[in-house]
C-alpha cells in the first residue's frame, strides 16, 4: 500500500514538472519517466548496473529536448 501511493506520487510530481515544463502530452512525459525511475531504482537495488542513475538522467533529459 505505501509503495502504491510513494508511486503514485511520484508519477503526479513527475506529470506536474512536466505541465510546467510546457511540455505538449504531460501523462506520456510523466508515464516515460516513472519508467526510467523505476528501471534505475531496480537496477540499483540488484546491484546490477551501478551508474544507473546516471544513465537515467541522460535518458530524462534525451525526452526532455524530445518533448519541447
């Protein structure tokens, strides 16, 4: 239950910075990020790719320029 709504959260902050943004389909921006988000945060977790972070941040700016 708490892992539904801290995801639930963060797709909502991730579609508001992305109404702000300007961006032309804020649920899709927000839906693509939530999916980087998670993929990182498994990826760390498992310990299985330790820059994670970093290539997500790369791939959220990628669709970022994309999306403007």
């Amino acid at each position: 239950m708490v892992g539904r709504r801290h995801r639930a959260w963060v797709k909502d902050l991730f579609q508001q910075l992305a109404t702000d943004l300007g961006a032309p389909d804020p649920p899709l921006l927000a839906a693509q990020h939530l999916m980087l988000y998670d993929g990182a945060t498994v990826a760390a977790d498992l310990g299985s790719y330790p820059d994670a972070a970093r290539a997500a941040r790369n791939a959220a700016e990628r669709l970022i320029d994309s999306a403007g």
